[in-house]
C-alpha cells in the first residue's frame, strides 16, 4: 500500500545519501510527525490532524466522516504545507494567467500528457489537467535551478520535451512559469508568512507582496511599451523602404516605357515602311466591258 511505498521510498533516499534522512525514518514515523506538526499549529483543530492522517476515527463519528472528511484534510494540508492560515481561502495555480493568443499554453498542455494512459485527461479532467500544468510551471525555476540547470531533473526534460514538440521557445516556458507564480502568490498574499505571527504580520506582508507585484506589473508595462515603439519603428523602417522600394519600381517601369518608344521611334526612322510604287497612267489597265469584250471577240481569228 501507500504507506509501503514511502517507506521504500525513504530507504532509497537513505541509501543514495540524500541528507536529512534520518536512519530509522519510515511512513509510520513520517505519518506521526506530519499529524505533531499539525496539531502543534495554534489554527488546525484535532479533527483536521485526525482527518488528514488518516486515523481510525470513523468508527465513532461516521456523520462527522461523511460530513467534514474533505475540510479537514483541506486544512490539515494547508498547515502541512506552511500557510499562514489553514483555515483561510487558497487559490491553486491557474493558467489563466498566462497570456496566449496563439493557443500556444493548450497544445502545451496536450503535448505534455500525450503519452500518460489517463482517460478524459483533455475532456472532463481538463480543469485537473490545467492545475497540474500550472503549478509545474509554478515551480519551473526552482526546480531548474535546484537541479543543475535542469540536467538532472527528469521533470524538467519533460517541460523541454512537450515545449520542443510544440516548437516553443524554452524561455516562452520560463516565462509563463513567472506569470503563474506571480499570479498565484498576488492572490494568496494575505496568507503568506509565517504561521506564528499575528493577524497585522500577515497583512503587512501581504501588502508589502503587492507592492512588489504592482512594481512588476509597471516594470513589465515599461519593457512591453518599450517593444511596441520598436515595433513600430520597424514598421515605419519597413514602409519607408516598400515606399521607396515602389517608387523605385515605377521609375524603373517608366524609364522601360519611355526606352520601348524610343527604340520604336528609331526603328522607324532607320527603317521606314515600303509604300507602293504609284502606277504609270497609260499603263493604267482599262476596265473591261461588255461592249469592250464583244468587239475583241470579233477581232480575233478563229483556231
């Protein structure tokens, strides 16, 4: 089972000397300490360490199961995960922060789970799908610098591998993971920092998060106005040139026409059109006629 599972898992990272392991660590132990952590934050109640540890509590409470299961492993989660406050609202990542207009983020998407056997994963999962996308994005830049630029990390070879298949630049990707992050933790300020503080602590840092992210947002205006008057600049550049480029042309066409005459001109002055000799008057063929043709006739001797 799962529990199974993560202890292999921790005898493998035990054996390949990752640090921080220690040498009678398994899921039972990891199970307990997950469920102290929890109980030791002052904003989780009993319920959501026993709901998210998965302890046989249903027997006793089978309405309280039914009813609360999902909140409480909801809250249990967000305290194991460090937010300030568990038992406040968390947006996930979304890809809806992204800007894309050549439909460039679903291909993307397409291409990373082409080869994953999970039925509906472009249909009815298309909402988990776009989560999961979103929050590898999210973490693309820690993890590509945590793992030697990526060399070492096959998740990161994954994101090359679906970016080359859909002939996105790897920077594109990059770019998109800074959007997501930047979008995730604009709306979730109010529940970053530290868990121990007070209510004023997480709002002055929630306030100091958006300033930095209203400063991005200038900043990132900046370089975008920036690109546009380049842009228009070139397209200035390149009408000045497809203007002097048909002007150019239609000289060129007129100078043709005028050289054609020219040469026409000149043909016919140096070899002007034969006209017919007139003919000599008295060698002038009379018209015949019938009284003409008569007395010929009679003149001539017959054979």
């Amino acid at each position: 089972g799962a529990a199974s599972k993560v202890s292999r898992i921790l005898e493998k990272c035990r054996n390949g000397g990752v640090d921080g392991v220690p040498a009678d660590s398994n899921s039972h132990g990891v199970r307990v300490g997950a469920t102290d952590e929890m109980i030791f934050n002052h904003m989780v109640s009993v319920f959501a360490a026993i709901a998210r540890g998965g302890w046989d509590f249903k027997a006793d409470s089978t309405l309280f199961h039914y009813f609360t299961q999902e909140l409480h492993v909801s809250q249990g989660g967000k305290a194991l995960a460090n937010w300030s406050n568990p038992n406040m609202h968390v947006s996930a990542p979304t890809l809806k922060a992204i800007t894309d207009e050549n439909d460039d983020v679903e291909r993307f998407c397409k291409a990373l789970f082409a080869s994953a056997d999970i039925p509906g994963i472009n249909s009815e999962l298309v909402d988990v799908r776009n989560v999961m996308v979103a929050t590898l994005l999210r973490y693309f830049d820690d993890v590509y610098n945590e793992m030697k630029k990526g060399r070492d990390s096959l998740l990161i070879l994954t994101l090359h591998n679906a970016a080359i298949a859909c002939e996105i630049d790897f920077g594109t990707i990059r770019d998109w993971g800074k959007e997501v992050k930047e979008d995730f933790i604009t709306k979730n300020a109010q529940n970053f920092g530290n868990s121990t503080g007070s209510d004023s602590e997480r709002i002055s840092k929630a306030l100091t998060i958006l300033q930095e992210s209203c400063s991005n947002l200038h900043e990132r205006q900046k370089r975008q106005e920036a690109m546009i008057k380049t842009l228009l600049k070139k397209s200035e550049n390149q009408d000045d040139r497809m203007d002097k480029m048909t002007k150019l042309l239609e000289t060129v066409l007129t100078n043709q026409a005028c050289m054609s005459s020219g040469i026409d001109t000149l043909i016919h002055q140096l070899c002007p059109p034969s006209t017919p000799s007139p003919t000599h008057p008295s060698k002038k063929r009379k018209a015949s006629t019938p009284e003409v043709a008569a007395a010929t006739a009679a003149t001539t001797p017959a054979d």
